[in-house]
C-alpha cells in the first residue's frame, strides 16, 4: 500500500519508507515528488538495539534494516520499481540510546536525563536503487536548558513527546528548549536534507 504524497507535485521519483510526517514535510520542502510505502512493521519490539551494539551504530543498521524491508516490501506488490528511501533517528546520551518513550513514566524519565544536558542526534539516511544500498549518517550536537518539573510534566501532557526519539520534537513546543546546536537542523527534525540530496544525486534523482 502506498500513500501520494502530494497531488500537486509531478509523478513521484522515490518512494519513502517511512510513516513521519517530519520527513514527508522535509522532501516535500524541496520539491521531491514521492509517495510514502506503508510498509508492514516487523514483530516484536521496535527496533531493539543488539546486545554489544555501540549506540552509534545502532541508529545506521536500523535505517539500512528499514530500507531492505521497503524493497523487499516494494518488490512483492504490483508497484512501479522506483528507488527507496528510508531513515532512522535516535537520541544519544552518554553513550544510551534514547529512544521513543513507552510511557508518560518513560517520558519524564528521558526529559530529566536530557534537561540541561548536551546529546547527540543521529539520523541515518539508507537509499535502495538498483542492486546498490546507500548510506549516509548526520550527527547533531544539542544543548538543552535546565527544565524544572512541573514544566517537563506540562509537556508530557501536550502529548508531543510521544512517538519521537528522545522524547522531544524540536519543530514543536520542545523548540523553547534547546539552546544550542551544532550539526543539521533537518537531521534533529528527522531528514538531514544536506546528506539526504547527495544520497539521491548518487542515486540518479535530480535535487532542486
């Protein structure tokens, strides 16, 4: 099953495997026609890290995993045989992976980590085209100001933190909490665009 991205652009060049709104708006943003592949999520639990695997790896061998179940996803519909592109994020501290909160506790328990600490952000970025997987990773330093209780619970309570890496958005309200980054924006946001268009141009897709 596919879902048009946007009926205003022309026929898609790529498919995107990957439900995010985030990274929709982003390639939209530059003018990618594509169409998302509502690709089937394995059993079992999200993503798990492997036992021994350095956080910094982690985050590369999902987003290459996301897009090998894309292809394979694609090549088993009656769809049009275009190029993939897949990508995961993930919230570094100290070496932990910091990922999507399971709870309201888990939430609160991330944002205490986080509050007026510095992490890492990494979003990898996998494109299939033709018989050729490539790849790209952005890391993103950011600061994040002292956050007191009562304003984490206040945040926990708009809702947004559930569903992201790290337990925060910084397109959202979270926004007011960073102070500082260093990196990609986009990257934080879930797309890096400056990795994600030289990954493309490699694969053959014109980049606005």
């Amino acid at each position: 099953m596919t879902d048009t991205a946007d009926t205003s652009l022309p026929a898609p060049r790529l498919y995107l495997a990957s439900a995010s709104p985030r990274r929709r708006e982003l390639l939209t943003q530059i003018g990618l026609a594509h169409e998302v592949l509502l690709v089937p999520a394995p059993p079992g639990e999200d993503e798990p890290q492997h036992p021994g695997e350095r956080a910094a790896d982690y985050v590369l061998r999902t987003a290459r995993d996301k897009a090998v179940r894309g292809r394979d996803w694609m090549r088993s519909q009656p769809l049009p045989a275009l190029p993939l592109l897949a990508a995961d994020t993930t919230v570094i501290l100290a070496g932990e992976v910091l990922g999507k909160p399971a709870d309201r506790a888990d939430a609160l328990r991330i944002l205490r980590a986080l509050s007026g600490s510095t992490h890492e952000v990494h979003t990898a970025v996998a494109v299939w085209t033709g018989d050729r997987l490539l790849d790209a990773v952005s890391i993103t330093e950011v600061r994040m100001r002292e956050l007191g209780d009562d304003e984490i619970g206040r945040y926990c309570d708009s809702g947004e933190p559930f569903g992201k890496a790290g337990a925060y958005g910084i397109q959202g309200l979270a926004g007011t909490f960073i102070s500082h980054i260093s990196g990609s924006y986009t990257g934080v946001m879930g797309l890096p665009l400056f990795e994600t268009a030289n990954l493309l141009r490699e694969a053959g897709i014109p980049v606005p």
